[in-house]
C-alpha cells in the first residue's frame, strides 16, 4: 500500500510566536497580489497560500489587483503589470537579471509597506516566492529588505536510481520508488509535494530512472528482471506515462530527462546494432528523439552510464566515448536537449583512479555542445572521501557536470547521520590550477550552459521522504549548493535547521553542531581518516552491501598488507595540474586526509605530529565512535525541543549508529593489528573480548 502521510520536510511553515516580528509579516504579506498567467505562478501562488497561512497563523487573501484599505501587502508579478512592482525595480535591472534570478525587495507605495517579488521569467518569481518564504521560516526581518539574487548554474539536476515497474530504488534507503509506473498516467499527490521540495531549493532537471537500466549480465542475475528494466521507458507505450509526470514538475521549472541504455536501437527497437556510426542506428535515435519530444515538448535529454558495470556502450563497437555521446546529441539538438554522458568508465584498468581520464582526456573538444561529461566528484566512488576527479580542470573544451552523491550508499546509509554538505563543498572549493590558481571546481560548473551539478537523489516511499529524518538536509544542502556553490555549510545548515526543526536557538545550535560533526566521525571508523578506499562490505545483491566493514575483501582499494598500508597512485596524482601534482605525490606535502589514497606506507610512518600511521588509524576508529556517542547524547538532550516522532526516530538511528561504529571499529583496528602486528600505545588492541 502506498503511504499518503508524509512530511512537509523544510517546507513546514510553522506560525510565527514573536509577536514584533507576526505583526510585521502580516503587515506585509496579509494581501497578496500575484499574477496568475503562467503555471509556475499557480505553483506560486498555491505556495504562498500555504506557506503565508501556516507562518502568519491566518489565511493570506490572494488579490488580482492591489489591495486598497490595507496596511501593506506582497506583490508578485512583472514590473509591466504591476505599477508597484515599477516603484520598485527599475527596467533595467530586470533586463540584467539571469532568466532563473529575481528580485525581493521592499518598498513604500501609496503610503503602504510593500514587498515585490520580481523576475525576468514567472520561474525566476517562484525562485523568489521560495526566497521569501525561506526568509520568513528564518524569522529574518522584511522591513528593508532588497535581494537580488541568480543562480550561479545552469544545470541543477537530481538523477533518481530509481527502477521502474520494479519499484526499487539502487542504493535507496528510504523506501521505494515514488515513482508508480503501473497506475501512471495516474498522478499522486506526492509528485507534486517532491516537486515542491525540489523547486524550493532551486532544481531544474529531474532524471527518473536509474543509469544502470538493464540488469548486468552476470551470474545470479535473474532473467526474468530484464523485462522490466528502465531502458523500457523509451517504448512507445510508456512515454504517456513519462509525459504526465513531466507536466507536474514543468510548473515547478523543473525539465524531465530519462536515462537510456546505450544499446536501445536493438532493445527497444528493431536493429541489430547500436553502433554509433551506423545510419540506421543515428536514424533510429533521431525518430525516436521526435517520438519523446511530442510526448514531452520540453523534455531535458538522456542521460547514459556506458561502458560501465554491464552495461552497453560504443567500446561495444570499437568506438570511443565522444563518437557515443555525440550520435545522442544529434538526436536531441534539433529539440534543444542534452545529453548527459558519464565519465564512470572503468573496466579490466589495473587502477579504477587513473581510467575517466584516460578515457575522456583525449577527447576534449570532441563533444557536441549539447553534450554534458558528468563527472563524479572523485575518481573511485563516492568514498566517505576522495580527491576531486582530475577530469575537473583538464576537459577545458567540454562542459562538464559534477555528479554528487546525495543518498548515502558508503556513508551509513539509512542509518548514520552523515551530512554531506560539507564533503561536497570541499570538492567545489577544491582548486584545480586548471588556469592557474583560483580556478576551483565549482568555476568550472559555473554559468554556462550545459555546465552544473548532478545529485543522485536519496528520496523514497518512506513518510520521511529520505529513510532518516537527518538525511532531508542532504537533499536540501544539495539543492542549495547545485544554485549557488559559494555558500558556506554554515549558512545552509543554519536555514535547513530552522525550516525543519525552527528557531529554538539552542535546538538550532546543537542540530547544525550535530550535522557537521557527524561527516568526520564517518570518516574516522570508516576510513580512519587518512584517505582509505572502500573498506567496506561488497557483494552485490545484499542488503547490506557497501554498509558493513570488511576490509579483507578488496585489499587492492587500500594497500594493506605485512609491511604498510595505502596504494603507491602516483600515477593518478601526475592527472593534475602542478602544483597539486607534486603536492599530492608527495608524502610530506600531501594532505593527511588524503595520505593512503595516494601513498603506500610502513604502519610505522611517522606523521607529522610524530603518531605513527598505524596509530592514528588506531585512535581515529576509537575517536569516530566517542564522536556517535556525543551525537546520540546531544539529540538526546533535544528530547523535550523537538516533538515526539522526529526525536525517537533519530533517537534510534542514533542507537544504532553507535552500536554500527563499534563494530566498524573493532573489525578495523583488528584488520589494522592484523597485519601491523603493532599494539596501540594506549592498550586498546589487540582487544581481549
Ligand atoms: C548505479 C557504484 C554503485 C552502483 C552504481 C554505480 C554507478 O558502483 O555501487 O550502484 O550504479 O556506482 O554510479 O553507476
């Protein structure tokens, strides 16, 4: 049965209690003239009903025209329809202005306090409804304020792994798929709240399938899944289906993309190739780019995960990457659509570090304009941590994407708080040298088209939306970051809390505390904090797949053997620009965090604090679980702060978490002991019980 009561997530409007601050708001933001033409100001319009009405404690009265007798009101609406709009924004500013930007301002009219919310394009106003809502929920005044506000990207997309008519969702810890396939065209209600939430923080593209869409062919694999894999959307008789969610998040500005499998001239046609050069093929693609784009006149584009984990691609072919990805731009350009083309390319390359590059470098300046590399944010797989790709920076004639990792598939998963704002924000600020220094990631997604941020989203069936009631501040950091990559994790933080918890200060302190605490103590009993790879639990097809420590398995990722631990990859570190280079191959100039992902060791490598390696991977693992422990007794204190349900929900998770460190612990410092055969300097291994 499908759930129908979900949360309101950072969209909970809760009624103002200062009374200084309700009667300003009301004054202001009672009566509200909006414009109603477009879709996206119905949305806005619906938005400020309910946003307005929860945070004013009363009903706001929409007008079509200014209120007169009142006080003050909100204006929403183009400075050529709304004189009020004109006392306050001068033509040319809104000629200035990004077609996604607006501007919130206030302003005295005919002896009235007024706000305006104004853009360039009905999108732009329902960017700025959410503004101001957002500043409402913060409780920040309206008196004077005057924000002029774009988005620093063009692309802002979550990509869903979500499988279609299975309902599963790869690497999904919170349920299902929102997505019914079976009752679509039917739509549900929570279609339009998810649009909501997305809208809200500035996303403009959604993916709706997963990129792996058909089952690898592989031992265990079950046949009979392949019949329902993503790669059937592209038949005829599902794109109506494709169609009717497309025309819920087109109000919201939000363009539906599709990911398709490489071979679908044979799977979803009748070729018996997919051979990018091949006529048939090229038309094959071409008609049913046609056949997708009257169904979806808006529709984003495709995007592709080839040559990778069982799936299809033009290597099949003998073709490179570039002749691949350039056979779908084709197709879609006549329409104004993209292709989004992974650089996740890896397969029999005797280090998985070193081979995006390998593969795309050459090919810089080789992709159509409309197509997009979409880059993951380090070269092995959303590790805990990793350094950027060194595709950032040496794709200079490319746009290029960064995918981000949203869900956390190796940090906790539905159970370990782990806020990734803060990880993502140190592969953004990283600087690339591309062109000298100061050339960090995120000016390399910026302002142009083609160019942003791709997050694989972590959204599910749950009530919640996203399994632990923490991980919404996932999905809204991202969301915020992907529109403006300069905002510091404070400031994001700061405005999730208070829109999901509100503004108790001391609520306010100890949640922010909480959610920047916890990413470094993932990293302490995950990795030991000084850059170990995939020491986690792999085998496919269970639950517990990338969750459980196990570092035996895969020794290759981490180097650990009798004389040290790391893995020699200097050959990744020559991919950068110098300087990073030379500090990254280093072993004294390269970051401690980054250490073991770049370089092999003796256990008793002296740091530069004089602890050994295998020391300081002893007392991190034991730090990261003191570290869960004070998270679990902070939230614990909130207990009497935050209602019921949300407590006891991460109450749990974080009784679990803890007892899940531990265990990582253990497992790690034995493995470490294992094979150092050195004892911590403070007793604790090898441990007796
Ligand atoms: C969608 C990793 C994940 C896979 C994922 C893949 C990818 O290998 O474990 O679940 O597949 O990355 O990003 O394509």
């Amino acid at each position: 049965m499908r759930v129908t009561d979900y949360d309101d997530c950072w969209l909970q409007y809760d009624a103002v209690e200062d009374p200084a601050i309700r009667s300003s708001y009301r004054t202001r933001c009672t009566h509200v003239f909006a414009s109603t033409e477009g879709p996206e100001l119905g949305v806005a319009r619906d938005e400020l009903r309910t946003g307005l009405g929860g945070l004013l404690g009363r009903d706001p009265h929409l007008w079509m025209h200014p209120p007169r007798s009142v006080d003050g009101f909100l204006a929403v609406g183009r400075r050529e329809r709304m004189a009020v709009v004109r006392a306050a924004v001068d033509a040319e500013e809104i000629d200035a202005l990004h077609e996604e930007g607006y501007i919130v301002r206030s302003v005295e009219w005919e002896g009235k306090d007024c706000i305006v919310v104004t853009a360039a394009t009905d999108k732009g106003m329902l960017y700025g409804v959410y503004h101001l809502l957002r500043r409402m929920a913060a409780r920040r005044p309206l008196a004077d304020v005057d924000i002029v506000e774009e988005p620093k990207t063009e692309e802002r997309l979550v990509n869903h792994w979500d499988n279609p008519f299975r309902a599963s969702v790869e690497r999904g810890y919170a349920g299902t798929s929102i997505f019914d396939w079976e009752q679509l065209p039917d739509l549900r209600e929570r279609y339009r709240d998810y649009a909501r939430l997305l809208a809200s923080v500035g996303i403009n593209g959604i993916v709706l399938n997963n990129v792996n869409t058909q089952k690898p062919d592989r031992p265990g694999a079950n046949p009979a899944v392949a019949e329902m894999e993503g790669w059937q959307l592209l038949r005829e008789r599902n794109l109506p289906k494709v169609a009717a969610i497309a025309s819920v998040f087109r109000r919201h500005g939000i363009r539906t993309y599709l990911s398709v499998n490489y071979a679908a001239p044979i799977l979803a046609g009748d070729l018996d190739t997919a051979d990018p050069l091949d006529d048939d093929v090229a038309r094959w693609w071409a008609e049913k780019a046609d056949e997708v784009y009257d169904h979806v006149s808006d529709f984003g584009g495709f995007l592709v995960k080839a040559d990778s984990e069982g799936q299809p691609g033009p290597y099949d072919y003998d073709r490179n990457h570039a002749e691949g990805a350039n056979l779908l731009g084709r197709a879609l350009e006549p329409h104004g659509g993209r292709v989004y083309w992974r650089a996740f390319v890896y397969a029999s390359h005797k280090d998985r570090s070193v081979q995006a590059y390998d593969t795309f470098e050459p090919l810089d300046g080789e992709f159509l304009d409309n197509v997009t590399v979409q880059i993951k944010n380090g070269p092995i797989d959303f590790q805990p941590r990793e350094p950027i790709s060194s595709l950032f920076g040496s794709m200079p004639e490319t746009s290029v994407a960064c995918e981000l990792q949203i869900t956390q598939e190796y940090t906790g998963q539905g159970v370990h708080a782990c806020y990734h704002v803060p990880l993502w924000k140190e592969t953004l600020d990283t600087d690339t040298y591309a062109d000298g220094e100061g050339t960090p990631v995120k000016d390399l997604l910026s302002r142009r088209e083609g160019r942003g941020l791709a997050g694989v989203g972590n959204v599910g069936e749950d009530p919640n939306w996203t399994g632990h009631y923490l991980a919404q501040s996932n999905l809204y950091g991202y969301g915020r970051l992907a529109w403006n990559p300069d905002l510091d994790a404070e400031t994001i933080t700061d405005e999730w809390v208070r829109q999901t918890f509100g503004n108790d200060p001391d609520v306010v302190e100890a949640v922010s505390d909480i959610l920047h605490d916890s990413w470094p103590a993932v990293l302490d009993y995950t990795t030991g904090h000084l850059g170990l790879m995939h020491m986690m639990y792999n085998q496919d097809d269970v639950l517990e797949n990338h969750y459980n420590p196990s570092p035996g398995e895969w020794p290759g990722y981490h180097g650990a053997s009798e004389d040290g631990i790391g893995v020699d990859r200097s050959e990744y570190a020559e991919q950068f620009h110098s300087p990073l280079s030379e500090r990254y191959a280093s072993v004294e100039d390269c970051p401690d965090e980054l250490l073991l992902f770049f370089h092999h060791l003796p256990w008793d490598h002296e740091l530069d604090d004089g602890t050994t390696v295998v020391q300081r991977l002893y007392d991190n693992c034991f730090e990261g679980v003191e570290e869960v422990r004070s998270m679990r007794d902070r939230w614990a204190e909130l207990d009497d702060r935050v209602d019921t349900a949300r407590h006891r929900h991460v109450a749990e998770r974080f009784d679990e978490q803890l007892a899940h460190a531990k265990h990582w612990r253990d497992t790690m410092v034995a493995y470490f002991y294992d094979h150092a055969g050195i004892p911590d300097a403070h007793g604790r291994v090898p441990r007796d019980d």
